[in-house]
C-alpha cells in the first residue's frame, strides 16, 4: 500500500485597498502556490485567514500555466486561452471569526491537478463588497499526493 503525503502551499497576494464589487479580482499579479512536488495532486482542503475580518465569499480559481488576471477592482476576467488552463475552482467555505481576524476552510475539495512544473497559479475573485488592507488574505492549500 502506497502511503500518502501531504504539502501545504500558501501565498499572500498584494491586495488593492478600495472597497469592492461583488465579481472584481482582488489582485493584479497572479497568486503563485509554489513547491508542489512532481507538480501533481489533489487539493483536499483550502484555507483562507483574513486579517481584516471582512468575511466575505470568494473564489480561488487555479491555473496549470501563469496567466494574466484583470486589474485590481475591476470585473474578473481571463481570456479564452487561459480559461482553457484552468483546473478548477474552489469557493471559500464558512468564516470562523475571532475578535481580531476570521478564517474560512473549505473541505473535502478533491479537485486533481497537474500543473507544468511545481507551481499553481490563481486569481481570488470576490463575491461580496470586502475592503481589504494591502496583505488581508492569506490562502492556503492542503495537497495530497499518492
């Protein structure tokens, strides 16, 4: 029986710092989760700390290639190519708020990806009207591998 390992990868994108739309891209350069062994596996769990407690839904949308995220604050948008490299996406999971941050985990994801050599790539979209300081989010993925 083969045993099964895990990695978690984290990233904290660079965050704009104006108030939101439902449906805008909450960064401009594309997120890297990077040092992915043998750059293959299944996303179990993703985790997302929010520093600024706004607790709002959002999306994670990964990539197998680096692609192009619309601006900060504008409307989610990628071209039919990069679309054409996306591995799924994962839609945050319920907040757990403290009196200083909250944190959303989102189990029993088992999307399976390849990527083209250690790194996922992702764009946050928000599905709410957040306000985030410049480092807000940190996202992380629990990876397991065969």
């Amino acid at each position: 029986m083969a045993s099964v390992q895990t990695a978690v990868v984290s990233a904290t994108p660079t965050l704009d710092t104006s108030a939101y739309a439902s449906g805008d891209c909450l960064h401009t350069a594309v997120i890297q989760f990077v040092g992915i062994p043998d750059g293959i596996g299944f996303i179990d769990k993703m985790i997302v700390v929010d520093a600024d407690l706004q607790s709002v839904a959002l999306e994670l949308w990964l990539f197998s290639a680096t692609v192009t995220p619309a601006a900060a604050n504008a409307a989610h948008s990628i071209s039919d190519a990069h679309a054409a490299l996306c591995v799924g996406v994962i839609s945050s999971g319920p907040y757990y708020a403290s009196a200083l941050n909250s944190v959303s985990v989102a189990k029993g994801v088992a999307l399976p990806f390849k990527c083209a050599a250690t790194t996922l790539f992702g764009i946050l979209v928000t599905r709410g009207a957040p306000t985030y300081t410049a480092s807000g989010l940190t996202v992380s993925l629990q990876i397991s591998q065969a």
